[in-house]
C-alpha cells in the first residue's frame, strides 16, 4: 500500500480543521442573522399593527367607523401584507356588539394573545412564500394621545381587542440566503487560497528540500563528498545535511577500516590456502618418494589434471581445486606396509587387495576438512582408481557416477604410469600409449576426456619434458 506524502497529510489535515471551523462560523453566523431577521420582520409587523391601530382609531374618533372594512381592505392591498383582520375583545363585543366570526377564539394563537397580553407571532419559512403571522394585542391604557379609557368603559388593561396580520418575508428570506451564500463563497474562497498556499509552502520549504537532500545525500556518499548547506533555506534542513555529512564522515571512516581488515583477510586466507597447497603438494611428494614412484610424477599429474580441467570446461575455482588436490590421490599408500608397496614384482591376489584399500585410507585421512581443497583430495583419493564400465574400485561406481575429479585424476594417473617408467616396468612410446587409452575409452576411462587427451597429446608430452622422470624415455 503505498504511503501518502507529507504533503497530501498535511493539506488533508488543514482542509478537515478549515472546513469544520468554516461549518462552526456558518452555522453561528446563520442563526444569529436569523434571529436578527425575526426581528427585524416582527418589528415590521408590530409597525403595520400600530398604523392600523392609529387609523382605526382615528375613524372610531372622527365617527366613521362604518368606513373601517373598507380601509381594511385597502390596507391589505399594501404590497407584502397578505391578511389583516381585526378580532374584538369581550369588553368590545359588549359595548357595540358581537363582529368577529363564529369559532374565531377557538385559534390557540389569538388564545395566547388574549391571555398572555401579548404579541404571539408565527414565522413560515420554509415554504415557497414564506409569512409571518403577528396576533398583536390592543391594551386599555390611559397614556398618549390613543386614550383608549377615553372612549371605552373598561378596566385599564383591559384586552380590548388585536389584529391579525399575515406578512410575506420573501424580500427577507432571500436576502438571508444571499448573506449566507456570500459568507459560504468568500469562506470557500479563503479554504482554497489556504490550501493552495499551504500547499506551495509544503512543495519549496519541506519536499523539494527533502528530495534535494536525499539526492545529495547518495551523491555525498558516492563521491565522498560533503552536502553544501548553503542550497537549504530552513534551519532544520540545513541541521539534517550536518548530520548527514556527520554520518558520511563516520561512514566512510569505517569503510576505511573494514576495506583494509577486509584486505588483511583476504591476504591472510590466501597466504593459508597457499599454506595448504604447498602443504598438499609436499605430503604428495612424501608418498611418491616412499612409494618410489618416477621423479616428477606429483607435478606431472597436477598438471595434466589442470589441462584436462581446463579443456573439459570446469570454472576457474575447480581447476584450482583439483590442480591443488590432485597430488594427495594416493596418499592413502602411506598406510600400506613396504613389503607389499615396494614389493618390485607381481603381487598375489591378498596383497592386491591389501593395496587396494589404500583409496578408502586416504578418503578417511582427507575428509574430516571442511577445506575445499581437502575434500576435492578425499573424492580424487577415494575414486580414482573406479572405471566407466563399472569394474573399478572401491564402490564400483559406473559412468557419471565418479566424480569429474576422479574421472581426470584417473586419467592422468594411467598417461603417467605409462609413460614414465616404475620399478615393476619399464615406460611406454608413445603411439602404444596412446593406442591403450584410446582402447580404455568407455571402459577404464571416460570417452569425453579421453577425447580431451587425444585432441591435446602434444600439450601432456610437453608437460613430460619440461618435468622429466630420472627413468623416461
């Protein structure tokens, strides 16, 4: 999943605290201009209510109070009054009798004007028109120049009647919803420019300067240089390229250290695998001087091991291993008695078997090592006396099962016992050696490396004479 950027949480996180501060700010902003609207609208109807009031007292005065329906009427034809209608205490009803309609006191909010004493209004604004409803009560009282007691025979305080009067606050309504709307577009306005510049501030101040100083700071490591501070505007990016350059220092410092113990080991693992070659090659010299074996014959069968590895396509490490392993082959002669290694003639069937277990002796002898180099000499002392047709020993491996090692190391045991003279023969020519091993192929030998031999005779001869045994010819 892939993790969001510092600025995508950043801006993510502005917006969610903006927009909740902007609803909070509308919210408060609209019910407080609603209530001040209320107000207004209701301050408004008390107005038409007083001037209805003074008119139709000024008619009952001036005694034309039979013209009152008719300026009622032109009073409702006044633009946003959509009813007005006059509804008469009981004092009222008693002194010039009975005029408001049956069920009219039944309303529970002319009800609530007559007992409370006061207006009761009723907003509908959610409608497509919307009205205020104002019941407005008529008070006896002896102030102003309205001295109601002057003409009515009742109790001061009396309810002497109200007026019903309905408004249309459509002009009101859609002057709210303009405000609102225009606080809501200047406060979007404000959450945009707020985002973007926060935005723009995140992109040059925290993740430009974060990507610069991460690609500085590969290059600083690669080319061991420092990071110039100088490219940062911020003090907190130019800390973390100090303590970058800090730790390229110390970085750097102890790769220095690490290559030169890393050297060290290197030269010290070859100076022992150079040891242990030397060492190899000195115990395979041992046995081919207690075993009286032709001068050279540990060399020439290193060597013609390597040459046979090298052509069969072996990687480099493997012809190192078995050049190194290949004269330990028969080491394992150094446990078999002087009377029957030395013996110059025949040996009878029990001796033969006697110097034959001389392969699982030098197995035993090599493969306790973990050394590469000694277990390649314990598979080349274990198998090279086994053959491709399966008639060798000591396991009586077949074909692919001997190892490639043993497979080499037999081959060029059997050119160099051949071709080199021992105290129970004399050498071979050439064209009769050659003649044998191409008669082995498929049966002592592998064909495939007998191949190699006879396509590359001249380079074995050449080894031969540059490391000639005392008794070849």
């Amino acid at each position: 999943m892939k993790k969001p950027s510092i600025k995508t949480i950043t801006v993510k996180n502005i917006t969610n605290f903006i927009f909740i501060m902007v609803t909070i700010l509308l919210l408060i902003t609209g019910f407080n201009f609603r209530a001040l609207s209320k107000t207004a609208i209701e301050n408004q109807a008390l107005a038409h209510a007083e001037l209805v009031k003074a008119g139709l007292t000024a008619q009952m005065k001036s005694g034309v109070m039979a013209n009152q329906g008719f300026y009622l009427e032109e009073i409702r034809e006044l633009k946003k009054i959509n009813k007005v209608a006059i509804i008469r205490g009981e004092a009222i009803n008693t002194q010039f009798g009975t005029a408001n309609p049956e069920g009219l006191f039944r309303d529970q909010a002319i009800q609530q004007a007559f007992v409370t004493k006061t207006p009761v209004f009723t907003m509908d604004e959610f409608n497509l028109t919307p009205t205020i409803r104002a019941i407005i009560p008529y008070i006896a009282k002896p102030e102003g120049a309205l001295n109601c007691l002057s003409c009515h025979e009742v109790p001061e305080g009396t309810v002497l009647g109200a007026i019903d009067i309905t408004l249309d606050v459509t002009t009101y309504r859609n002057q709210s919803l303009l405000v609102l709307a225009s606080i809501l577009f200047i406060s979007l306005s404000f959450l945009l420019l707020i985002i973007v510049n926060t935005s723009q501030i995140i992109q040059h101040n925290i993740q430009e300067p974060l990507n610069k100083l991460i690609q500085h700071a590969k290059l600083a490591y690669k080319k061991n240089q420092p990071i110039s501070t100088d490219q940062f505007t911020t003090s907190e990016f130019t800390s973390v390229a100090d303590e970058i350059n800090l730790f390229n220092n110390e970085i750097i410092a102890h790769q220095d250290i690490l290559q030169g113990k890393n050297e060290q080991l290197v030269a010290l693992n070859n100076e022992i695998e150079n040891t242990l070659r030397e060492t190899v090659y000195t115990m395979g010299v041992i046995e081919e001087k207690r075993s009286q074996e032709t001068s050279n014959h540990t060399k020439r069968v290193a060597l013609y091991s390597q040459l046979m590895a090298k052509r069969s396509g072996l990687s480099d490490r493997e012809v190192e291993l078995i050049t190194a392993a290949s004269p330990l082959h028969d080491i394992g002669k150094i446990g078999i008695t002087d009377d029957i290694l030395l013996k110059p003639g025949r040996l009878s069937n029990a001796e033969h078997e006697i110097m034959k277990s001389h392969a699982r002796m030098g197995y035993t002898m090599l493969s306790h090592s973990k050394r590469d180099i000694l277990q390649a000499a314990a598979i080349t002392a274990l198998q090279h006396h086994e053959k491709w047709d399966g008639s060798g020993y000591p396991q009586g491996l077949q074909g692919e099962q001997i190892h490639i090692y043993g497979r080499i190391v037999a081959l060029a045991d059997v050119f160099d016992a051949l071709f080199s003279s021992r105290i129970y023969k004399e050498s071979w020519p050439l064209s009769k050696v050659i003649e044998h091993i191409k008669n082995q192929s498929g049966k002592h030998l592998d064909p495939n490396l007998v191949q190699i031999f006879l396509d590359n005779t001249a380079d074995f001869v050449k080894i031969t004479e540059l490391y000639p045994s005392k008794s070849s010819t």
